[in-house]
C-alpha cells in the first residue's frame, strides 16, 4: 500500500509541473516532494486499517 501511495504522489507531482509549465528539474522536484507525502499518508493509513483490524 505504501508504494501505491509513492507512485500516486509522484504521478501527482508530475501533473503538478507540468501544469505550472516546469522545466525537467522542477518535475522531478515536484515528483518526489508527493510521492514522500503521498508514500507518509499512505503508511499512516497502513497502520491505521492494522490497527483497527
């Protein structure tokens, strides 16, 4: 679940610099700043569905 969470974010960032007309730098920035949150929201998450289960 974590890596799912790791791939989103950093499609997410993608999409994000792209959009804001990004140079190859800033896309791989963006990239992998989401792809760390969306990778932490998704281990929270992990733990929370463990813990209740």
């Amino acid at each position: 679940m974590t890596y799912i969470g790791l791939i989103i974010g950093a499609l997410f960032g993608i999409f994000l610099a792209n959009r804001r007309k990004g140079k190859i730098m800033d896309i791989l920035h963006y990239a992998a700043a989401c792809a760390i949150i969306g990778g932490l929201v998704a281990l929270i998450a992990n733990v929370i569905i463990l813990r209740l289960g």
